[in-house]
C-alpha cells in the first residue's frame, strides 16, 4: 500500500480557515461565559446558567 500525497485545492484550504475561525469563535463565546460566571460569583447571590455549546460541522 502506497499512500498518495495530494495538493490542496483552493476549496480546502477556504474550508479550512473557515474551521479555524470557528474554532476561535467557539472558544472566545466559551472564554466570555465563564468570564460571566466568575464574575457572577462576585455579586452577591448571583447565578448565572453556562449553556453548552454544540458545534457541527455540515
């Protein structure tokens, strides 16, 4: 078995970056809801619900 090596097409590499900033979309909501919760806990008798988030990729 050989394994081929084949260059990306332009196609790819848009969808890739198209991941990444997802990626990094995801992880900055994810960043800011537990920067909420922290500061949530500073007020007195706050309770603030983190969601969880759920990507899928079409």
């Amino acid at each position: 078995m050989s394994k081929q090596i084949t260059t990306p097409t332009s196609q790819d590499l848009t969808k890739g970056l198209e991941i990444v900033e997802l990626e990094q979309r995801l992880e900055m909501v994810h960043l800011t809801a537990v920067e909420a919760e922290a500061s949530s806990r500073c007020d007195v008798g706050g309770n603030v619900e983190v969601p969880d988030i759920q990507v899928r990729m079409v």
